[in-house]
C-alpha cells in the first residue's frame, strides 16, 4: 500500500513540475504579447477574447472529464494575472 501510494505521489509531483513550466511557458509568450500591445496602445484586456477562451477551455475540460466551473476558475486567474502584467507594461510603455 505505502509503495501504492509512494507512486501516485510520485506522479503528482510531476505532474505538478510540469504544470509549474508550462505555466512560465505561458507567461514569456503572453509577456511578449503585453509588450506589443503596449507599443501598439492596445487595452491590457480583450474581453472578446477571454469570453472566447473560458468557453473554448470549457469544452475541453468536458471532453477530459474535468468539472468546467474549476476550468473557468483556473483560467479566470492566470487571464486576471495576465491582464494585471499588461496593465503594468502600459503604465511603463506611458512614462
């Protein structure tokens, strides 16, 4: 049971290492997508496209068997933290 369980942790732990990586993965692209907008005096936020992107993921976290509210709320805070990094490079981008 303990060598059961040992494995399982096992998995979760990399699992876990390799969300951490995808997520920074995620934020060098949409750094470089908050600098372009600032340059070329985009809003931080999309509303469009967040709306667009909750119910594409949504759909994705159906066909994997993955409650799509806890998607929607996973989703919702890497968008607020994205939204909250081009907030900042447009403040930079104006001084």
């Amino acid at each position: 049971m303990d060598d059961q369980l040992s494995r399982y942790r096992q998995s979760i732990d990399n699992i876990d290492a390799a969300l951490i990586y995808m997520l920074a993965e995620r934020f060098k692209v949409t750094k470089a997508v908050g600098e372009l907008k600032a340059r070329i005096d985009l809003p931080p936020a999309d509303p469009d496209r967040e709306a667009r992107q909750v119910e594409r993921l949504r759909g994705l976290a159906r066909e994997a068997d993955l409650d799509p509210e806890f998607s929607e709320k996973f989703l919702r805070f890497i968008i607020d933290e994205v939204i909250r990094h081009h907030e900042h490079f447009k403040r930079e981008a104006g001084a």
